[in-house]
C-alpha cells in the first residue's frame, strides 16, 4: 500500500515498480529470463555488470520483476482469493488512517511535491540549501512549515525529511 498511502496511484497493482500487480495474475508477465540472454545482452539490458540469478525475469521496460525475488506463491496461498487480499489491504492500518484524513477534508500532497519543495522553504526559511544543515530549532520549524503548509501528517514528514519519528513528534508537541 506504500504507492497508494503516498498519493501515487489508487490501488496497489496500478504501481508499475511494486509488488500489487504480481499477485493472483491471470496471465504471465510479458518478460524474459535472464538466462536466456547472453552476458553482454543482460548487461546492456540491465546497465550492469551485477550477476543476478537466472530465473529473475525482466519486463518488457528493461526492470527486474517483483515476481522474482517475492514469494509470489507464498503470499497467494496466504491469502488464498485477490478478493481476501483486497480486503485485508483496504482495512490496513495506513487504509483506515487515509479515510479519516479524507474524512477531515484535508488536502493531500504527493511525497515528491513535499520533497522538492523541502529545499525551497530551507532557502527561504534559514538560507541554506539542505535540510541536514539545520539545527534542532531550525528543523523544528521546517517540520511545523511542512504541516502547516501541506497538512502533511507526521508519517509523511518522516518520509519526505528523512528525521526519525521521535525527533518530529518532539518537533509538532513542543511549544
């Protein structure tokens, strides 16, 4: 649900890079093994000299497929129907978190406008260029800024600021 809580797609298998659209798939991936193809040919595929095994499959955009190196059968025989899956992913903690903010109203920013956006308020706020040279109180007000300026909520704060969680629960309850 990564994708889906950071305002990427709706559902979990319309992220082209995860895991949501290898499970309970009605037909095989368009791919090749990496077997297949000769050293050269993998490496210009791949844009690297890093061995991998051979069964990992590459799609037809020239990345590895998630349905090599996830127990793809393993969490299907958890699950054991895509219906059961979808449930237990709608009713997730990070799911129900994200109705009650919609509930709120509150607008909804992508992780990607957040992080951009981190390098302008530090010029603006403090005249420095990145958030790993500020201070404790500096940091305190960039978290603050963030919040108030994107209603951004605290695990969206630790994602696009890269502080631990305590350090911006301490930051949002200080006075």
């Amino acid at each position: 649900m990564n994708p889906v809580a950071a305002n990427i797609c709706l559902h979990p298998s319309a992220y082209r890079w995860g895991t949501g659209r290898s499970f309970f798939r009605v037909s095989p991936p368009k791919a090749v093994r990496l077997g297949s193809l000769s050293i050269n040919a993998a490496r210009r595929l791949l844009h690297s000299k890093q061995s991998l095994p051979s069964d990992w499959l590459v799609g037809e955009d020239g990345y590895i497929l998630p349905e090599s190196y996830v127990p793809v059968k393993l969490v299907e025989s958890i699950f054991k129907t895509p219906r059961r899956m979808n449930y237990y992913l709608q009713n997730s903690s990070k799911a129900k978190r994200r109705r009650e903010l919609q509930e709120n109203e509150l607008p909804s920013f992508r992780d990607q406008v957040l992080y951009a956006a981190i390098p302008d308020l530090c010029r603006s706020l403090f005249g420095k260029n990145d958030a790993s040279d500020l201070n404790d109180e500096q940091r305190q007000e960039l978290v603050r800024q963030i919040r108030r300026r994107f209603s951004a909520d605290i695990h969206q704060i630790v994602r696009v600021t890269s502080f631990s969680m305590e350090d911006v629960a301490r930051f949002l309850d200080a006075p």
